[in-house]
C-alpha cells in the first residue's frame, strides 16, 4: 500500500509541476518579443521522504539572466546614449557652420564669403566711383556679417536645446527612478507571499537600463531583493524606499551665460549639485556640448568677427567716401562723454610743434575738389569736449558736436559739400585704454566699415553704409596740397577698397589663441560695473587670483590683475583695455596656453570672458579666409569623429545586446519543443495516476472479497 501512496504522490507532484511549466513554457513564448522580457525556468528538486522519492518539489520560477553580461549591457548603454546626444548636436553644430565650397562662384559658407567680399573689394579698387560696385561690396560685407550672426545664433540655440535636453533626461530619471522603487514594493510583497518575482524584475531592469540612458549610476540588489541606486559618484538616488530626485531648471542659453557662472542651473539632487560627477548618459553628452564644444565653436568665431572688425576699420578709417558725405558720425556703439579724457601724441620721438597731434578737416564738393580746409592742432585737448572746441574754434563755425548718445558728429557747413577728414600727423590715445594711439578718425570711429565687432553675435555693416552704400570710404582725402581749391579726392582713388582687399588676401594674419578678450563692449572705462566675483588666470608662471567688487570699473579691474601679477611675480601674463569709445578687456599669456578658471559671481559672464578664449584652434597666421576655413575644418573633423564614436558605441551595445538576448532571451523554436515534451510527460504522469488508481481499486476489491 506505501509504495502506491508513493507511486501515487510522484504521479501527482509531477502532473501539478509539469502543469506550471507548460504555463510558464507558453508564457515565454507569448513574450518571445516583449522588450526586456527574460526567459523564465520553473526550478526543481527531488522530494525525498525518509530516503525515499516521492516526486518533485517546485522551487519558484526565476529568469535566466547572465548577471555580468547584464551588468556589461548596462555600461554599454551609457556610453552609447552620451556618444548618441553629443553627436545628434555636433551635427548640428556642423550644418550651422555649414561646408567650404568648392564652387567658383562661391558658397555660403564664411571662407567662401571671405573671398567674395575681397573679389568685391578688387573691382571698386579699380573703378571706385562706380556707386553699383559700392553696393556689391556692402551687400558682400553684409553677407557675410549676417552669416557670422546667424552661426552665432545657432550656436547659442543648440547649447539651449542641449540645456532643454538635460531637463527632460532628468524628468526621465526621476520617472525610471520612481517606477523601480514602486517595483521593489511589489516585488517584496510578492516575495512575502511566496508568489513568483520574475516578470516583476525584468520590468525593473528594463527601468534601470532607461536609468542608465540618462546617466551613469550603480545599482545594490540587497538580501530583500530590494534594489538601491546610485551615482557613480555615489550620490544616493534610491536608497530604501525613498527616491531623492534630481532637479534642474531649463534656461535660454545665450553667449554670456554659462555653468560656471551660475548663470545655467546646476543638475541638483537635494541641495547637492551633482553636475561635474555625471561623466556618462545623455545628460553628460549635453552637457559636454552645452559647456565645452559648443561655446569652443562660438570663441573661434569671436575671434575671427573681433580680428577682422579691428583690421577692416583700422583700414577704413584712413579713407573717405567719394563724394564726401555732408556729415561724419561715429559708428554705433561708440560713446564719448565730453569729460572723457583723451591724450594727444607726436609720431616723431623729439617732435617739433608741427608734428604734434594735427587733423584736416576739409569741405570737398561732387568732384572732389576741396574748396576749403583747416588743419586743425589737437596737441593741447585734455577731453573729448575740448577736441569739440577746437574743432570748431579752428573752423570758426559748428562743425564738430557731440549727439545724445555721445557720439562725435562732423558736419559740412557748406551747402552742397561734404566733409572729409585725415590725420595730418600725431596721434590721439585714451588714458582709459592701454591699447596704442591711433590716427582721428579711428579714434573716433567716424570711417568704420564695421560695427558690434566685439563678438560674432554683435558684428554688422556700419548702419550708415547699410542705408547708403555710396558713402563707403573707398578713397582718401589729400593732405599733400595746400591752396584751394585742390584735387582732395581723385576720382579713381581706390587706395582704401585696394588696402582691405590686400588685408583679406594677406596670410599674415596672426590669430592669437592665448588671449581673452571680452566680447562685451563697455562705453566708459570708468564708470562702476556693479560685478562681483573672483576668478584665476592660469597661463604664465603660476596663478594668478582676481577679485572684483561692485563699484570697479574697467579701468580697475586692468589695474588688479596687473597688480595681482606683480605681486604674485608672475611673468608672462599681462591685461590690457583695447578700444577707443568702446572699450574691451584684454587677458594674454605671451604665447603660453591661457585659462581662466575657479570662476565665481557674475564677471566673466558679464564681460564675455570665456574660460577658453579661441576654441580648439591654436595661434594661427594665415589669411581671414585660411582661418575661417580652419574653424569650418575643425568641427567638420570633430563631428565626423563623433559620428564614429557614435557608431562604435552603437554597434558594442547592439552586439551585448545580442548576447544577452540569445542568453536569456526566449527562443520560440526550443520553448515550443519543449511544450510537446512537457505535454508527453504530462500524459505519462496522468497513465501513471490512472495506473495507480487502477491497482488501488483491484486491491479494495481483493480485500473486500
């Protein structure tokens, strides 16, 4: 009789097991396509009773996954979703900056608008009356300042998409976060009810591995089965059953704000800002994009919009318009309060009275006959307001006069004539600029050809040439002659349109990567700025620590950086102020790599200092055009390495994937071979249950006889 109650108990022990195996069998292969859904194995043992089998014991059903090539998926994944986020935007960095073209007639690209602009120059060198080809040269300039612009823009649209993009990972985070905590509740409680916890867990890897798209974390499964996350840092995320959210504040991003400022909102857990420990996900691709490479590209065009501002004005101003326009105003931007003060100088080294500061001014008709003129001695001004005095005490009328905006105005006095002006000798300094003298109408900025060209976000064609192009200072006045009338400006005088073509055509350019200059303008030098805040130079022969406090100016804030390195002895860095009316600071290191760091409060931001003043490009001498090409060539190359990057890490995850799939993944074909086995045995047991049954009734039966 116990051998049929054991015969009978393996008969069913294995009819109830083989019946959860078929379930769990067919399962499988309905989610044979389920994302994240690991093949499931009910586990067996032996039950054994005083020696004895007696069938078989069911142990749970678990999921068939390979731990350490999960963990290995899960590395992959990070790395793969922080390559995938910095290449989506270095692409588009690239379309941005567009590609050098190779076309004859040209591209839309700034090299190839470099060249246009300097073909255009040539032909009004060569007949510079002709007003037609005076449009085409502004209609180039403006092209390709309108360009410079744009990519400026872009440039501070994609470090705003890539800011946005850090946002929505960290609501991604904290949503991955919160469904594997809510998962560990389940799964407790399945466990403390003996039910199975398989399909829970697949459901809470596949949250973890969205978790580790987003950032690089870590993950603790304790002995409860409850999983804890955290950075890799190891900034608790989950810890318990509690979830400590990240936070970050989405912000249009433009050239002057920046992480490091504190102008763009840190990525925040609690009261922690955690973002200089996130090295992996999409969230650091944004941020590398965002902080580094993005702001890199925009450095590289401030400093090709601020070199050639400064080459094509300096240039510029040694013309005049042909014919002379009835007045001359400083190009916008540009203020002189009347107190400012100003420092004539000689061009010779001992100079006699006549080599003092001295500027003619002069009345030119249509022809360009000068039918009257004064060479005026500005060796005695002290101020702005005293150039003004002189001016007209020398010309015996109004001609010169500060507009509201403060700035210098030259207006003809003759009906039907225009005015024109050139440095005769000497040369007019400012003591709030550190920069070298330079002639009058430089100074004054009345010839510019250019304005906003502290940064590619601000450069544009001079407003008065955009309205009329015919004033572009394409000639030069005569100083030469004396008695009037006199030819002053010769009608096939294309001295200057030749000079700016010869500057864009020279490769001698010289484009310093080692010095920082601001790309905010400041119209005083010496009025308070209401900055505060410290950082350091790096780049001489050891740091050098500034601090700025609200009421410095421009003037004195040059002052404490040259004084900080003094008194630190360190040698090869200097600060300096660069223009005249419209003033810029300036950081070099003499050659040496240059950088400003431990930044606080808001004065590099607010000047428009950059921690890397030139991008990736290094001291550079080549032509306008050879440097735009060289920053067009750089992200062209630095995106095509993204791209590979991308690609590479793309295809290791999908290979790990791969394996991790044909390892715990279901395979329709073996689950469905399986079934028809688990269905024999099934019928085998059922024949031994009915085989049993049998024998106990035939045994009742003898018994009962």
């Amino acid at each position: 009789m116990s051998s049929l109650n054991v015969a009978l108990s393996s008969a069913v022990s294995s009819l109830l097991v083989i019946e959860k195996q078929m379930g769990v069998t067919s399962n499988n292969i309905s989610n044979a396509n389920t994302v994240g859904y690991s093949k499931e194995t009910v586990q067996l043992a032996p039950s054994v009773s005083g020696g004895v089998g007696t069938g078989v014991t069911d142990l749970g059903t678990t999921s068939n996954i390979d731990q350490f090539l999960l963990a290995s998926v899960r590395q992959a994944t990070t790395a793969s979703s922080s390559a995938t986020a910095y290449n989506t935007l270095y692409q588009k960095l690239q379309n941005a900056l567009g590609s050098i073209s190779g076309s004859e007639t040209g591209g839309g690209d700034i090299a190839s608008q470099l060249s246009t602009l300097e073909t255009s120059l040539t032909k009004l060198a060569t007949t510079p009356s002709d007003t037609a080809l005076s449009s085409s040269v502004v209609q180039s300039l403006d092209n390709l300042t309108s360009n410079m612009r744009s990519m400026s823009t872009q440039i501070q649209s994609l470090r705003t998409t890539a800011d946005q993009n850090i946002s929505d990972a960290v609501t991604d985070a904290n949503t991955q976060l919160n469904t594997i905590n809510s998962l560990n509740k389940q799964i407790a409680v399945a466990k403390a009810q003996g039910q199975p916890t398989a399909s829970l867990e697949d459901s809470r890897n596949t949250a973890f591995s969205s978790l580790t798209s987003d950032l690089g974390v870590n993950a603790f499964v304790n002995g409860n089965d409850i999983m804890q996350v955290y950075t890799t840092s190891g900034t608790p995320l989950l810890l318990g059953d509690g979830v400590n959210e990240l936070s970050h504040t989405a912000v249009t991003v433009s050239s002057s704000t920046s992480y490091a400022s504190g102008t763009i909102n840190g990525i925040m857990v609690g009261n922690t800002d955690i973002t200089s420990d996130i090295t992996s996900g999409t969230i650091a691709g944004d941020i590398q994009m965002r902080d580094t490479e993005l702001p890199n590209a925009q450095n590289s065009l401030d400093t090709l919009a601020q070199h050639l501002s400064t080459t094509l004005n300096t240039i510029s101003n040694q013309g005049t318009a042909n014919p002379a326009p009835s007045s001359l105003t400083s190009s916008f931007g540009n203020s002189y309060p009347a107190t400012d003060q100003v420092t004539p100088s000689s061009t010779a080294a001992t100079p006699p009275a006549s080599a003092n500061l001295v500027v003619r001014v002069a009345m030119v008709d249509s022809s360009g006959q000068v039918q009257s003129f004064k060479d005026v001695d500005l060796s005695t001004a002290a101020t702005v307001g005293d150039v003004v005095s002189d001016i007209n005490t020398a010309m015996g009328s109004t001609v010169a006069s500060l507009s509201g905006s403060g700035q210098l105005v030259l207006s003809s006095t003759t009906t039907g004539q225009g005015i024109a002006v050139s440095t005769v000798s000497g040369t007019l300094g400012s003591p709030n600029s550190s920069s070298s003298a330079t002639d009058f109408s430089s100074f004054f900025h009345l010839n510019d050809v250019i304005s906003g060209g502290s940064s590619a976000s601000g450069i544009a064609v001079n407003s008065t040439l955009m309205k009329n192009s015919y004033l572009f200072p394409s000639a030069t006045l005569n100083t030469s002659s004396s008695t009037v009338p006199y030819a002053g400006i010769g009608a096939s005088d294309g001295t200057t349109a030749t000079n700016l073509a010869n500057a864009l055509l020279a490769t001698n350019q010289t484009f310093a990567a080692n010095t920082a200059t601001s790309t905010t303008a400041e119209s005083s030098a010496t009025t308070a700025l209401g900055l505060s805040g410290t950082f350091t130079i790096q780049g001489g022969s050891g740091p050098v620590s500034v601090t700025v406090a609200s009421t410095d100016t421009l003037s004195s804030i040059e002052l404490a950086i040259n004084n900080a390195i003094s008194a630190a002895g360190i040698s090869g860095v200097s600060a300096s102020l660069v223009g005249y009316g419209s003033y810029q600071l300036q950081i070099s290191s003499g050659g040496n790599p240059l950088t400003l760091v431990n930044n606080s409060g808001n004065v590099l931001s607010s000047l428009g200092l950059s921690s890397s003043p030139s991008g990736y490009l290094g001291t550079t001498t080549t032509s306008f055009s050879g440097y735009a090409s060289s920053i067009i060539s750089d992200i062209a190359q630095r995106a095509s390495s993204a791209a590979t990057d991308e690609t590479t890490k793309s295809t290791a995850l999908s290979t790990l994937k791969n394996s991790l799939s044909s390892q715990s993944g279901v395979n329709t074909d073996e689950e469905t071979a399986k079934l028809t086995e688990l269905q024999s045995a099934y019928a085998a047991s059922a024949r031994i249950v009915s085989t049993v049954q049998t024998m106990f009734n035939a045994l009742l039966t003898a018994v009962g006889g």
